[in-house]
C-alpha cells in the first residue's frame, strides 16, 4: 500500500510539472502571436502613414501652383492698372 501512494503522489507531481509547461508553452505561444499581429499592425499603419503624406504634399503642391497662378494674374492686373 505505501507504495501505490508514493507512486500516486510521483505521478501526481509528474501531471502538475507537465501542466505548468503546457500552460507556460500556450503563454509564449499566444505572446508569438500578438507579437506578429503587432507588427502586422504597425506596417499597415507605417503604410497609411506614408499614403497620408504623399496625398498631403500632392494637396499641398496643387494649392501652391493655384496660389502661384493666382499671384501672377494679380500682378499682371497690377501691371495694368499702373499703365
């Protein structure tokens, strides 16, 4: 009889070991998955960001030609107005 329980009691620390790494493996396991979701994350973001930049300097370039024109049509009507 004592030793069914020492054997119970071995197989008993051999079962809870076996949970702790199962348990620590499925916690790596999910931390390797944010991780990737993560990164996946911050590429889509790094390429919106640079898509929301290229739209802002094409924005910005379109109203700066608009301004340039509109200031030249100033000057000119200027231009004529002093004559």
């Amino acid at each position: 009889m004592e030793l069914h329980g020492l054997w119970l009691i071995f197989r008993s620390k051999q079962r809870k070991k076996k949970r702790l790494e199962r348990e620590k493996q499925e916690k790596w396991e999910a931390q390797r998955k944010m991780n990737v979701n993560a990164s996946k994350v911050f590429e889509e973001m790094a390429a919106v960001t640079t898509v929301m930049e290229d739209m802002r300097q094409k924005s910005f370039s379109t109203v700066n030609q608009g301004t340039q024109g509109q200031d030249s049509n100033r000057n000119q009507t200027d231009m004529g107005r002093e004559r």
